[in-house]
C-alpha cells in the first residue's frame, strides 16, 4: 500500500528536479502559515470564551439582584397595606372592599388582590376578574404556609382558578392586637404581562441572546417567548446540558449546545428571594461573530503569502541547481566523449557537487523556516497586544519570559526591562508576596484564579486602586511535568464598582438613607452571634413615631415623608457610631446597640432619643411638634433568636405606648 502511494504521488508530480522542489516548497509554505494562522485563531476563540463568559456571568448576577429588588418592592407593598390594614381595624366585607378599593399601588403592582380569612375564603377582591361567590383558597400552598410561617410567602408558578392566566401570588398576614393571623391579603402577578420584567431586556447578551426564568424544577417562570410560560424547559426539546446542571445547583458560565444543537455560552444564577433560576443564553455564531469573521481574509492572506514564498523559492531553486546543471552538461559530454575526465576533476560537479545540492537547499529551507516563525510570532505578538488582557509567560525560576503590551501598559512595565527578571525585580517585594503561594499551586499542576488591586505607584497590594483578576495556566510538557505558567489578567475595577454599588442600593432605605429590612435583619443576625459567642448582652429598640397617620391625613404625604426623613436624621445623631439604625417600614425605625453595659446606660439613650425628637420639626408648613414612643428589649441571659428579640421589642413598644407614649419601655434581661 505504502510502495503504491509513494508510485502515485510520484507520478502525480511534474518530472523536472526544478518544478518537483518549486511545487513542495509553495505546499510547504501554504500549509505551514494555514496551520499558524488556525492555531492563533483558536487561542484567541478560547481565550474569548472565558472572558464573554464571566462578562455574561457577571451581568446575570446584576439582573437577579434586580429582580430581587423587585420582589422584595412588591411584598413591601403589601406588608404597608396590611399594617395599615391592621392599624384601621377594617371589619367585615363590605369595609374590606372599601379599603382594597382605596389603594391604586395596587393596580400598578399586580394583575389581582384579595383579602382572605382564615379559613380561606375570599372577603374581598381587586382586579380584571372576579371570584365566584364562596370562593376558597384552603387548599393552596402558598396560604397554607403563610399561616403555618406567620410571613409574606412567594408561590410557585400556577395557573389561576378564575383567570385562567399563569400567576405567581404574594401573601402578607395581618396581626390581630395578639400577634395572631387575623387576614391574609394576597395579590398575584401576571407573567404575561409584558412589563413584568421587560427592563430585564436591556441586560440580555447581544441581540440574539435571551434571558429567561425557571423553578427549580424547570418550570419556566418568565421568557421571550409567551408561549412557554407555565410549560417545562423541556416542553419543546430536551433541556440542554448546561440547564440540567443549574436545575441540579450549578451557578456560573460554561458552553453547550442548545436543545435545538446551537451552539452556545450558558450562564445560571439563582435567584436569592426565591431560589428561582435566572438563566442567560448567548449564541456561540453571535458571541464570536467578529474573530471569525476576520477568518476568511487571515486564510487568504495565507495564500497569498504562500504563493509568494513559492515564486521565490522557485527562483531560488533555480540558482541552486545551476551548478547541478553545469555537472549533468558535463557528464553528457563525457559520454558523448567530447569532453574529458579532467573536466570533472577540476570542477568537482560530482559528489561534491551533490553535496552542495544539497547543503544549499537545507539551508534555504531552513531559511525560509525562520523568515515564517519570525512573522508568525509578528502577527501573534500584534494580537496579543491589542487585546485588552494582560498576558504573561513565568518558568520555573519565576522570571518573565513574556509580557504582552497590556501587561506593560498596565503595570508601567516595558518588555526590555522585565524580561527574563523576575517577579520581586519588576513589581516589587510585596507584589512578589502576594503571587508566591498562587504560583507554587500552579506549579504544582493547579489552575489557579486570584484578585488583587493595583495603585499604579508600584506597591500592588493597596486596596484602593484598579482591580484585576489573574488566571494562573500550567504549561505541561509530554512528560507531565509543569515547564512554565501561562498568565491572564483581567481588569474588574468596573465590575466589582458596580457589584458595591448594587450592594448598597439592596442594603439602604431610599427616602431616609439609613439602612433598610434587609441590611437590618442581617445587622440583627451577626449581632446577636457575637454577644451571644461573647457572653455579652446586646439591645434592640423599636420605635415610631406617635400618631403618624395624622400628620399624613392633616398635612399630606409630602410632609409625612419630611418628618420621617428628619426623625431618621436625629435617630442617627444620637446613637453611636457603631450603632446600626434602620427603617423597616411606614414610619417603624429599629437601632440595634452592641457592647451595652447595663439597662440604666440603654434607658438613658432611649430618653436622650425621646428628648431629641421632641424639638419642633420645621417643615414647608410651619413648625410641627413630633413625639416617639421606644421600646427596648435586652438579650440578657438565654440565646434569644432574632425574632424573638424583635418581637420583644415590639411587646415593649406597645408598652410605652399604653403607658401614654412619648416615653421609653424595656423588657428583657437586666445587665
């Protein structure tokens, strides 16, 4: 078989010595930059992947963070209305719906609303579509665990009784004087609303990616397409692979292939609120639309720079062979006998001559070699330098043995100076520290990712300058043994800017600035821990403002929102620094005090925040004389719960409030 092909190649070439060599060089030279030039692609296509992927990754993170924002608006809608529910005391039907009525958020925020009692049954509605009479909801999920849990529920998806539209339904209890579950108000949203999370389109990866929304089992919550709301994910094809992994508890990006077998980026993160699926899909032909675009005409360019590499190489076979020439001349002569042996002796075309055949066409490869890896490395360093990641290449020694012009340009770092320096030479003893134990783990065959902030004055360690991400690569040769590492650094300093920023917009109260549930409940939570771990009594007090409806009902909302906004102003001046104050809703502030010595020190304060509110408020209006009733509880002995330390702060509010207001209560432990 071997003997045949090598028959049939021979054949297939032209007979010349010339035009055999001038066609095996222009191969040569086609195949070897064709390769090069795939090869780089490839690089770059993998090393683009990873970086639209935590691109991708890092913007779903924002989105749920958004819909989170989102959820917890919603039931704050409903925990206002039921404690002004509460606070009215509306009894019976027809007042229940004269209060439903009466509140237009509702209509804003959800397809339908309802008040339901305890045994289920529907008192009064709101919304498009109405119950029919003796309506119940016993039997529901989501009103079953409001009353088993004493607190605002999220349902899953279902489809509604009435409305026959796919809803999700939010609960909020309402307290009797007693603390028991007195109503239920319940509202629903229409997935099918376009507006339900349309802003969500803005963060969608490119205009042929989709964001979507799933249960944990699948059901898809929300999505581009309708018509699939309500269905499983796997209603139209097979869930892809990437989404059987999120519905099993993945979180992050990888790339797959769609049910439909596109390819694709994948990236899942889980909703906090909910623990519903936020999901991201991104065409894998859109994401790598521009590298690959450029393919065709990098292929091109090969061919030509082949076709010119073989034209000269031809001319360079033909000088080369003209002494080989001269000797065939010779020899014919000499077997035409008309030129004699001495011909050759003197001109030594015979084995000498083969040999400088030979050595000169070596060489001539092996220049031409040179002249292709030197433009090669050309082109490669020209993309790696205009590429926005810092790329580096560190052998055994820690020394750099490449740096790309992002590197230098990030790090004031010129190539001359850091090459083959080590890592202490170029950045610094600290920087050198701080890249020490990633490197060893690399070197050990880890892939390794760590941050690290850079302050452009050479330190790299400070925690206020431009933020990267470092991604630590092995180099293993074929033998398994770890010849270097590959690095790429990434710049995150908008990213996580933006991630802080989210933070403290989730964690604070928009009208009054100071802390809002969420930054409370976990202040509340890591407090208690730490007295508790230390032996140490904590305080909590709860407190509002005396006849708040009033002000709102004489001078109007506007002014309401100006004496909360000033009483959280005064609230935050009389406690300590390292007091946490809060708004947890309506006009309800909670300050939670750590390091309290005795019950005399906690009561002072509560006095000193009693007098402090007294002082007239000057609004738009004219001066207005405000008053706060306090209750304080006191860890003390035990391990209270956050909850029952809150609701025996409660307890201790409505005491000051029963002993006449404008006045401070404690209960609890005495320290």
């Amino acid at each position: 078989m071997t003997t045949r092909l090598r028959k049939s190649i021979s054949t297939s070439l032209p007979t010349s010595l010339k035009a055999r060599m001038s066609v095996v060089v222009f191969l040569l030279v086609l195949g070897a930059v064709a390769l090069l030039a795939l090869a780089t692609l490839a690089v770059a296509e993998r090393d683009m992947r990873g970086v639209t992927g935590q691109q991708q990754y890092a913007s779903l993170v924002s989105a749920a963070v958004f819909i989170d924002e989102e959820l917890t608006a919603k039931r704050n809608v409903l925990r206002v209305m039921a404690d002004s529910l509460a606070a009215q005391d509306v009894q019976g039907a027809p007042g229940l719906q004269r209060f439903l009525s009466a509140q237009t958020v509702l209509g804003k925020e959800f397809f339908t609303a309802g008040v339901i009692d305890r045994d289920g049954g529907v008192l009064a509605s709101l919304g498009p579509v109405k119950p029919r009479p003796g309506a119940t909801v016993r039997e529901r999920p989501y009103f079953m665990q409001t009353l088993a849990r004493k607190r605002s529920v999220i349902s899953e998806p279902l489809q509604g009784s009435v409305s026959g539209m796919p809803i999700v339904v939010v609960t909020q209890p309402v307290f009797d004087a007693h603390g028991e579950v007195r109503l239920v108000l319940a509202a629903s949203v229409n997935l099918r609303q376009p507006d339900f999370l349309g802003r969500l389109d803005t963060l969608k990866p490119g205009p042929g990616g989709h964001l979507y929304i799933m249960t944990e089992q699948g059901i898809v919550i929300e999505h581009p397409d309708k018509s699939l709301i309500m269905q499983h994910i796997g209603a139209q094809c097979a869930p892809s692979v990437p989404t059987l992994s999120a519905m099993q508890g993945f979180q992050g990006a990888m790339a797959g292939k769609t049910c439909f077998g596109e390819d694709a980026l994948f990236a899942y993160h889980r909703i906090a609120s909910t623990g519903w699926i936020l999901a991201s899909i991104y065409p894998a032909r859109e994401a790598f639309a521009p590298l690959r675009a450029i393919r065709s005409k990098i292929l091109l360019a090969a061919l030509m720079l082949a076709a010119l590499a073989g034209l000269a190489g031809w001319r360079v076979v033909l000088r080369l062979l003209h002494p080989l020439e001269r000797l065939r001349s010779q020899v014919h002569q000499i077997r035409r006998h008309r030129l004699g042996i001495d011909a050759l002796q003197i001109e030594r075309r015979d084995e000498i001559g083969d040999l400088s055949r030979d050595f000169y066409t070596l060489v001539a490869e092996r220049e031409l070699a040179e002249t292709q890896t030197r433009d090669s490395e050309r082109r490669l360093k020209l993309l790696t330098d205009h590429v926005p990641v810092g790329i580096m290449y560190i052998d055994r020694d820690h020394r750099y043995q490449f740096i790309n012009a992002t590197f230098e340009k990030w790090f004031g770092v010129s190539a001359r100076d850091g090459m083959l320096r080590s890592i202490n030479e170029v950045l610094g003893e600290a920087a050198s520290r701080l890249r020490e134990r990633y490197l060893r783990r690399a070197f050990a065959g880890e892939e390794v990712e760590y941050e690290f902030t850079f302050d452009d004055h050479g330190s790299g360690i400070t925690g206020n300058g431009r933020a990267f991400q470092t991604n630590y690569v092995p180099h293993v040769d074929d033998s398994g043994v770890v010849i270097g590492v590959y690095g790429l650094i990434h710049e995150i300093t908008k990213v996580k800017a933006a991630h802080s920023a989210l933070q403290f917009a989730a964690a604070t109260d928009t009208l009054t600035g100071i802390a809002n549930r969420r930054r409370f409940d976990e202040q509340l939570a890591q407090s208690l821990a730490r007295a508790q771990a230390a032996g140490a009594p904590m305080a909590l007090a709860y407190l509002d403002i005396d006849r708040f409806k009033a002000i709102n009902d004489s001078l109007g909302h506007q002014a309401g929102d100006e004496v909360l906004k000033e009483f959280a102003r005064r609230l935050q001046q009389c406690v300590r620094a390292s007091d946490l104050v809060a708004r947890l809703a309506g006009d309800e502030f909670v300050i939670v005090f750590e390091g309290v010595r005795s019950a005399a020190e906690v009561r002072q304060i509560g006095v000193k925040i009693v007098g402090a509110i007294r002082a007239p408020f000057a609004l738009v209006s004219g001066p207005l004389l405000v008053t706060t009733s306090i209750g304080i509880a006191i860890s003390g002995d035990g391990e209270p719960t956050p909850e029952q330390l809150l609701d025996l702060a409660d307890q201790a509010l409505y005491q000051a409030k029963r002993q006449g207001r404008d006045g401070v209560a404690l209960m609890g432990g005495e320290v």
